[in-house]
C-alpha cells in the first residue's frame, strides 16, 4: 500500500520502538534494585532448597559485581535487551552458564519490576524527607536572621495588614513539615514486599515471602498477588501526590518571590546565579529559576492525572498500559527533589531589603488596628468598621 | 455598543451570579458547621471579656435555634445573602439585636469559611472511615459464602493462571485497608484549628485560640495564619486524592463485574436492580451502575486537579480563586461516598455462577503449573518453560 | 449486615440517585431541543408512512404546546422521570394517547439525546461566536480611546521595552479572533444529524434521514452509526477545548489586569462594581470578579480532561458513562459564555491612568533602544549590546 | 549548613540542571528549523542594508554548512550551550568571525524559539495529516476484504444489535476523517509568522515582516508582537488537542482489538508480532502493542493538559515557564505519529475470524428486528417492544 511500510525492517523496528519506550534509559535508575532484590530471591532459592547453597552463593557474588558495574557507570541496557532485569540476566547467564538461568526460578518479570520499584521509591520517599528536613532547617535559619523584619501582608494581591518576614517563611516550613506527615503515611503504606507473587496468581511452588520481605527490609508482606498487581499504579499516583503537594509550596514561594523580588516591589533580592539576562535586552536580570520552579508544578500535577488515568477502566491482573507509569514517576521524582534544592539555596541566599520593606508598610495596612482601637475604646465592630472604612474611602 | 448590556439591572445580575456562583446551594452543607463555630468564637469572646458571660450564652442559645432549623430543613438562605455565614449573622442580628453585630468581633469571614469547611471534611472523613470499613465487612461476608469458588485469573486480558473468588475479592479489601491508612493520615494533617486567624494576617487583639481549638475538637491549633490560608486547597486536594484513591479501586471492581458478568464470561450474575433495559432493544439489561461507577473516577480525578491548578501560580494570602474550590470538593466527597455505599451493595447482592467458574477454568490456565511440576522433577527453569511452551504452540 | 440497609426504600433510592444524577435538572437546556427534534422525526414518520399525515401534524401541534411551555418555565421534569425524554413522552401520551405512544417508533433514547444535544451545542457555538465578536468590538472600541497611552512592556513579570495599550489590547482582539476560527471548524465538523441512528446499529426499518437532517438544518448525515455513538464525547472534549481557548485568553486578561491594577502599578483602574471589601479590612477593595475569571480557566480545563477520560478505555458502542459528559458540558459552557460577558463588560468599564503610565516608563525600558542607536552608527550588534549593559549593571 | 551544598561546583550544576533541562536534547529536533530562520532572516537583513548581499549570502551558505550537518547526524549541542540557537550562533562565528556576530542583529532569542517551533509544528501537522489519510486508506481496503462479515453489535459491553466489519471498520476512517478537519482549521491558525517580535515588544528599528514570512513559506505575518508570545503555549494547546482527538480514536480502536480477540470472543485474530510471552506462562500471546496504543492517550492528554496549566495564571508577555511546553509537545507529536503507524500496521495485518464472528450472532441481537417486524405488521411500537421482552425475559 504505501513505501512506508515496505521494508519488513522498518517495520520491526517501529513495533519494537513503541513496546520498548524509554525503558531501557529508564531502568538504569532500577539496576541496582533488582539486583539486591535478586540476591535475596537467590538466598531464598538456597534456603528452600531449589538452589544449593553454593549456587546461593555464587548468583550473590556475581550479583556484586554487577552492582559494582553499575556504581562505576559501566552497566549497560541495549534497546533490543527492553529492561535492567534482560540485562541482568544475561550476565549471568555469561559468567555463570546454566546456574544463571535457574535464578528465574519461582518468580515473574512482573514481581522483579514490582520488586525493584518498590525498594527504589523507597529510597527516593527517604531522600525527599532528608531534602523536606534540610529546607525545614534552612528556613530557620533565614528566619533567624531576617525574621523581625516587617513587610505588607497581601490579600487578593492587594495590601491587607502588617506582616513580617517570620510569618511569611515560617508558613512554607509549617507546611512541609505537614508534608512529611504524608510522606511517612504514604512510605509505611509502600513498605510491604510484593516479591512471590508473580504475575499476579503466585507460583505453584512453596516460597518464603516472609524471608525475602524481611531480606529486602520491608516491614511486611503483601499477601494478596492480585492487589500487588492492582498496588502498581495506585501506589505510584499516591506517592505522585506527595511530590505534587511539595511543589504546591515550592509553587506559592516561587510565585512569591517573582512578585516581591520586581522592583516595583523590591522586598526580596534574588542573587545573580538565580537570574539570567535577554539576549536583546542588556539590562534584563530575570528570575527564570525561580519561573521554572513555579512551572514544574504543573509537570508534577499532570504526571499524577497520567498514572491514575494509566491504571483505569482496566480489569484486574497486570495489563501493559502499566509499563508508562514509570517516565513520569521516575521524573517526577527527580523534578520534586532537584526543586527541593533550589529551594534549600534560595533561602540561604535571597536578601531581604529592609528599607523597601519598610517602605512598604504604607498606612492602609494599618485599618484593621484603628478599628480594634475603637472596639478597646468599646465601640461595637461592626460600627467601628464603618467609621474607619468611611474616613478612608471619603 | 449593543443590546446585552443595555439595561444595568441585568449587568449587575451578571456580575452577582458570576460572583456568588453556587455558594448559596452549597453553604447548605456547611451552615451546621459555622453554627458550631460560631457557638466556639462566642464563648470564647465570653472568656476573654469581648462578651459578657451573658452575651456569649444568648448567641448560644441563639444559634442552637438556628441548629435546629437546619436540622429540620427550614434554614434558607438566599442567592443575594451570598453565604451561609451571612445568612446566619442575619438572622442573629434579627433576633438579638446589636449583640447580633457583636459576634464578628475577632474574626473574618475567611476564618468562618475555613473553620466550617474544616469541621465538614472531618466529618466527612470520618463517614468515609465507616463506609470503607463497612465494605471491608462485606467483602468478608462475600468471601465467606463464595470465596472457594475457582475462577480463571487474566493478565493483559488473556487468561494466566487459577485464581478464586477469595483471592479476587480480598484484593478489594486489602487494598481499602491501605485506603484507610492514608484517610487517617489525613485526618491528622487536616484536624488542627484555622480559627482565629482572621484574614490570614490575625487579629490586633489577643484571643485565646487553643480555647476554641479545643471546644471545636481539634487536636491542635494550626499557628500561622499565612498557613492556614495556603492550606486552603492544599488540604483539599489531599483530600481529593485520598478519594481518588478509593474511587480508584471501585473503578476496577467495576471495570472487573462489567466484564465478568457479560454472558460471553458469565462468572458474575448483576441483581436486577443494578441494570435498567433499553427504549429499542427488548432483550437488554445493561449494568449501568456499574458503568456510573467506573465513571465517577474520572469526575473526582478531575476535581483533584481542578483543586490543585486553582491554587497554583499565586502569591500567599487568601485569593478569592479558593472559593471554587468548594463546589468540586463537596461534590467529589458525596459521589465517593455514595459510590462507597453501591459497592457494598453490590456485594452483598452479586452472585457467583460457579458453573461459568468451573467451566471457564480451561487447559491453558494450568501451563505454568505444568512447568513447575518438571521444575520439581529437576529440569531446570528456563528449559522446562520452553518444554511446555512447545508443546502448546505446535 | 447493617442498619445503612437495612430499609428497602433507601436502598432504591440511592441506587436511583445514582444512576439518575443531575440528569432531571441538566434537562432543562435539552427539553427545547428534543421536541425540535421530535416534530422533525414525527414529520418523517408521516413522510414514509408510519403516521398519517394527520398524525404527523397532531404530534407537530402538542410539541409546539410543550415548546411554549418550556419558554413559559411551566415545563418540569420529575426526578422519576430522569430526563427530558421521559417528561416530554410522557405529555404527549397524556394528551394524545396512543399517538403519543407511536413518536418513539424508529428512534432510540440515544438518538434523542444525540440529537438534541448537537443542536443545543450548535446553538451555543453560535452564542459564544457573538460574543467573541462583541469582545473583539469592545476591545477595539476601547483602543480607540486610550490605544495611544504608552506603557512598560514586561517579560518575565520584568520591565522589557515600552508597550502601549493599543499593543496589550489588540492582543486579546487578535487572539479571539483565532478563536473565531477554531469555534468555526468545530462548527462545521458538529454540524452533521446523528438522528436515525437508534443505539448505534440503526434500525432495521427504511427511514429518511436526509429528511430529519435537512429539517433540522445540519448541513450533513451523519452516515455511521458507530460513529455517532463514538462522537459523543469526541465531539464535546473538541468544544470543551475551545471553551479552554477562551478562557485561556480571559485568564491571562485577568491576570495582567490584577496586577496592573495594585496600586504598585496603578496602570488600571477598577470600576467599584467589579470589587468587592472585606469584612474585617475596612480599606480593602478586592479584586474578585477578576479573580474568579482568572480561577474558572482551571474549572473548564479540568471539564475538559473530565470529558475525555470519560470516554477513554471503552469499546465502541455507547456506554453509560457518556452520561456523565453532560454535566461538565453544559456547564462548561456557561462558565465560557459568562466570562465573556464579564470582559466585554470590562473592556467597556476599566480606565487606564496615564499618569501612572507615564510614571511606569522608566530608563531601563529604553535600553534595547540604546543598543540599536548604536547599531544604526555601525557598532556591530553584540558590541553594542555590550556596551549599554556595562553602562547599566556597572 | 549541610554537606550537600559544600562544593561550590555541584551547586552551579544543579542549578545549569534546573535551568536548561532537556533543551538541548529537544532542540536536536529544532536545529533544522532554526537555520531555515536564520537564513531568511539574513535575507531580510541584507534586503533593509543591515548587512551586504555578500554577507547575507555568506551566512546563508555558512547555514547550508550546518543544515547537511544536522542531516548527517554531525550536529551537536553541548549542555552548556543550552539550546540550538546558541549552538548554530557558536558554529557561524567560528567560520564567519564578527559577521556570525550580526546574524542576530534584530531579533531575540524568543523570536528564534517561536519562529523554528512554529515551522516544525507545520511539518509535524502535515505528517499528521499524511498518516491520518494513510490510516483511512488502510481502513478502506480493509473493509474490501472484510466488510461484508456480520459480527454482534454492543452497548453497554452487551449484545445489541447486528453489525459488521464494514459498519465497525468505517466509524474509525469517519473520525480520521473529522480529525483532518480539525487538523486543518489548527494548521490555517498556526500558519502566521512569528519572526519579527523579537521579546514581545518588537525590535526598535524598520525590519520587513512580509518578506521573512514569504521565504519562510508563512501564508500571513502574526501582527502583534504581544500575541506572538501569548501564542506561544496557546497554539501548542491547540495543537496538542488535535492529538489527543487522534489518540481518542486509537484509544477506542486498541480497546476494541483487545476484547474482541480475546478468546472468549475470537472475532479478531492479532499478527504474533503484534504480541508478546510471559516469562513465567508459557501459553501466553499478550496483545501489548494494543495496551500501549491505549496507553498512550492518557500521555497524551496529560500533556495537553501540561501545555494548558503552564501557561495559566501568568500575566502577559513572555515568561520561562513556556520552556517547559517543548518536551510535552515534541514527546506528544512524536507518540502520535508512531501510534498512527502501528494502526496502520494493524488495519493491514488482523484477521477477522469469519466463524467466530459468525458464532457470536446469537438470537437476542435479532429482538430489536423481531419489535420492528411486529411494527410492520401494525402493532404499535411500544406494544410490539412489550411482547418481544415478555417472550425473552420470562
């Protein structure tokens, strides 16, 4: 019908592209978590004696070096491979022969992906705390410095009442610190081990999930196959949303700090390295670092709505559509986790000016008072409001 | 310029309704609430000295009477009162006169909308809590009657391996265990007192704010009065997820007995009363609830977002885009809820076809069985798989 | 199991509630519509000779009976009833007896909902055209006074190059006008008869679907009947999107006018009509009309999402959860044609303040300028911009 | 304050990370464009007297250079480069001295970005469009070989009504062909000129708009330099609409393919390079192409939904948050020209299995045809529809 599809290689290769994705790119950051989950699947082989303890033995040894391979840099996925757990096997397979293909033995490449995401979400819910902690920290400390300080407090981005440097920064810390209560809900919610259950219906053979759970540090294990299964996707959307409500505080700081940074303003100083310049206008110093922490809430709000519409109207037991929900995880983490860091250096290097705040400390700011004066002095609110609202707007 | 906007009468209609949307119809759902706080805030002015103790307990006994109009559904208010909050100050100022004009005193009304909103979603929450319990129990009832039942388990919609009415049915349960982990987790962030920070910026006069904390029933206070407006959509929408999270899997139940219960499957049969026929086609009985069901995630999915984008890119301090919050959050909880209460009448009214079962169980299913009974007689793995796999596709 | 059902009546009731929805009172928009369509579908009754003529001509005669009630609001639909179609049957029965009962021969519920709610899109299409035209009037009209004001031009919320009103606002002028052409493809690809199809597979009966259509003034059929059903949804989330066109623009229009308007800037001014107070700041002039705009891009975006979601994931055929479209849809669109009248509204009302214009126009504007005074002297480009930007940051 | 931000280095880096993030991969895809500016707008530059016709001449030969290096895969842009301007800036003065430094002489690099976005996004369009016309192609001969078969008709996912190949096959190649309308009232809106605006504010010396947008091939100017930048984010959205209605229908054609050739049904036969193993169920023949043609809609709309939230709450003229619109954009296109192709592909390759197709044509798809048989004999609609149900459900 048409030259496109003429060549049978082409067409292969399309095919072949489309099922692969960017799994093979992706999966580096899962390597290193399918081999320890391999390692302790191999133990559990030992110990229930599919496999010799020798062979145990052997599989973990070369399941080393290959993690060290991957520190170093020097682990390679090929496209044609589609994933690390392909990958791994393979070299196994090379270095041990047939001992390297008995390693599959009782579980699926689904409880393998289930297994290696799991253990590396884990790691990155810890990595975000540490980061949500140390941004905790820093805002102390800026506080500390800068926190009696008094500048206009905004309501519908008009000036409202009197507010100060403490009040504003002291809110992104009380605020994160209610996003580690989240995280750590949703980090004891993750910490069950999916490892044996397959493809979703077990194995027809006896194993010790309780073994490898307690091997890979998992609190539990997850009993049921299918709702492992069911888990990927679910869990996945819920950890999307913990980096989604940490951005929606990096979000309103960004937005803040554009704002109160113009000069029109000038509350706030952004340092040169938080700016870049126009390659048409020389006196430019725009705070694209700060517009693009600002954006990537929204990268992170749309990957959530991609992994929850990824995983619906299916029926229950694996299905591929699953597979696309490791891009935006893995990104999304990464995205949260880097604007976390932005954030940390930003509160240790923006400036307040004083004198501009102080400026700012126009009289409207001050109504509110007059009109609690008059309530001490015993006027009812309601009249006071009407007195200082009348000798303000006449 | 043109005929629309010749007579100001309509102009100003259209500034109202785009204005007060439809925060008259859904105050309905929160008056109860700011009554309760209302009732806080007095007896505290009472405790401070703003009220006498005899103020503070005429507007209690006030706003007990208006509790109970709006228990028995004779609380109104109208479209040009724009809220509850003003409906019900109105009708105290009609009553008690100038002391009715007092009970503004030390407060906004962002802090009446966040209070009452507060005490709602607890409220809600806690509905929420009983009802996933509640299927839990059902599912456990189901279990026991049909859970021995086998049935053929599907990945990628293809039949894989045996599996049974229990380990299908406690998939759902199991995973509304973890639904409840991240619900109470919830309530702990959200149960902490906004009152009596006024307009995100406190009051010029000193109130006792773990008084009304206490009073209202709330764990704690929430200190910073920026971080109570911020938290405004930022709770909700945690919140939204975590009814996503349930939807989430009523979504699959119902993708699952749509699908099961199609003659061509037959595994489940739908009572009567969850299926409505057709005006063309006499024979039909189409399960539209469960169709409703699987739908209602993508309504609550787009509220999620909906919740998270109308708080994005703003400065800190309230911003009057939070008031549309409302609509989608109300009406995300009760269709989650109401979505709650068909599933657990589903089971308790579906029936298993245990002859469908039997007779769907076919030879495939057991492939991997059968490779792992040469794995026992001691072929190695990967030899046995291609061993079976042979013998199928020849 | 529990006391939640123990009452058959509640029971019904929440299982009706569900299926039901909002659908009785959605209706209301769609009742005009679907007698349009009935007389059309009963005149090519009499046509092939399913109704006399005479029969034809009395259910023409009731229609337009139920036509005038529904312009007198005298028309109701009870919840029982669950939706126009139902209400309108049910009139004609009662008057006609078992005429009325003979409308519904060669139709389906589907086709009626199809039919109607293509025409009403259609007629909304049309609406949202002239109000587009009636803002872009506006805007020009407005241009007319105050285009020649020169402003600063920002990037990066930073001064950039000097702007005019007549630039900022022919913006939004030209942008709708993009809109005008995307509403209009969307117009001609909507405007083909779905009547006559049934439930997606016709009906086994020869009717004259040229006839309907062109009585119903589509300039098409609708051949496939799949693909009416297919359309529902496709169809809306195509016009969903260029209500997001819309409010796109309206957004960024609020968004500019929000922050022009601070008395930082002063470069608008807000007409009192368009703002509203606080009620614990006296000076406070907020505003909300402009924010709510500026908010409901964000509710029509995540209708939008809601409409396609709904659709994705099904097999062709219509399945229940198309329902669901209606509500977003119809709302959608009145959130779109409200806000335009609220900018046309604008446009008419806000005034520019040249004073603080004129203010607004400081040195750092004109440095681009500066750049190329020196490039018409023969200093190459990057020299020049050198240079100016030493003279600025030095 | 913590080890993490010691090195001054790594923190440069992160923030170089944060800040140019995939540009200059994704730029790859735009070097091509960007010369072709480049090229036309040296033409104009000599045509104004800016530069010699030698020298324009000079950097349209230089510009050649880089384009056959771009087409063998020579072309190369480093991080720190950023993006592909800088890239092809650093290459013409290289091999030109001060005359590559004139090249950018009237322009910014915002103009640069939209100009070769804009002419990209046309080719893409018209890719769209060869695929869209290919797919309906493959759809018709498939319907020549197949159409005549009868399969069942569903709604509701249950047995309605007779359908066949034909009616099924054809409602995909109608919806192909609305979406071709579609693509061409976006491609008549994105075909305007960008070139010329330089920041968004224009460029303060006479350039010649109309002649950049002749030799690029642009049928108008886009006029107002505000609009240019506004667009930008604006027309992706658009655009990026245009690809989830694609994807809405290979969502539906995937979903379909899946439960028709599942064996229970059997009506479609999928090619075996369509599928894939299990590593544990050696029967298994997965149809994964099809989940992630399915899949893919939900990237897709995510991404549209990206595009629409990065660009909201933002005031006018440019700000860094468009950067992010690039990779959702190319990704999207990119996912929708290749799951353009597999349709294609599979249209070519399926078989309907005529027996199957023939076996599923049970009694109860003929009720609607045994009402309407009635109907002819004289029995009223609703009367004839009674005595067929009562026949079938008692």
């Amino acid at each position: 019908m048409s030259k496109l599809w003429q060549k049978k290689y082409n067409l292969d290769k399309i095919i072949e592209a489309y099922t692969v994705g960017d799994d093979y790119v992706l999966d580096q950051k899962l390597a290193y978590y399918d081999c320890l989950a391999s390692k302790a699947h191999a133990d559990m082989l030992g110990r229930i004696g599919v496999l010799s303890s020798e062979e145990a033995e052997k599989l973990n040894q070369e399941l080393d070096v290959i993690i060290s391979m991957i520190e170093k840099g020097d682990f390679i996925i090929l496209p044609e491979q589609e994933d690390c757990h392909t990958a791994i096997e393979s070299l196994l397979i090379q270095s041990l022969g047939d001992l390297g293909k008995k390693i599959h033995t009782a579980r699926s490449r689904n409880d393998q992906i289930l297994v290696a995401m799991r253990l590396y979400l884990k790691d990155q819910i810890s990595d975000c705390n540490k980061l949500c902690k140390e941004l905790i920290d820093t805002i102390h400390a800026f506080i500390k410095e800068n926190g009696s300080i008094s500048f206009p407090g905004y309501t519908h981005m008009r000036k409202a009442m009197p507010s100060s440097i403490e009040l504003w920064a002291s809110c992104y810390a009380d605020s994160m610190k209610d996003n580690l209560l989240l995280l750590s809900a949703v980090m004891e919610i993750l910490d069950q081990s999916p490892l044996g259950t397959a493809a979703g219906y077990g194995v027809p053979m006896e194993i010790d999930r309780d073994f490898t759970a307690k091997e890979l540090g998992f609190s539990k294990v997850q009993e049921n196959a299918i709702y492992v299964q069911h888990s990927r996707g679910k869990f996945e959307a819920m950890l999307m949303h913990t980096m989604v409500q940490q951005m929606l505080d990096l979000n309103r700081l960004a937005s803040d700090l554009i704002l109160y940074s113009m000069p029109e303003f000038g509350y706030f100083e952004l340092p040169d390295k938080f700016c870049t310049g126009s390659s048409i206008m020389p006196q430019k110093k725009n705070p694209d670092l700060l517009e693009l922490m600002r954006a990537n809430l929204h990268v992170l709000a749309s990957y959530e709505t991609q992994v929850i519409n990824l995983g619906s109207n299916l029926i229950s037991g694996y299905n591929r559509d699953a597979q696309l929900t490791k891009g935006p995880v893995i990104s999304g983490i990464e995205i949260t986790q880097n604007s976390l860091r932005i954030a940390i250096l930003l509160f240790q290097e923006i400036k307040v000016n004083s004198d501009k705040c102080a400026s700012g400390m126009t009289d409207e700011l001050f109504a509110t008072k007059r009109v609690y004066d008059l309530v001490k002095e015993g006027v009812p609110f309601r009249e006071a409001y009407q007195k200082v609202a009348k000798s303000i707007h006449s």
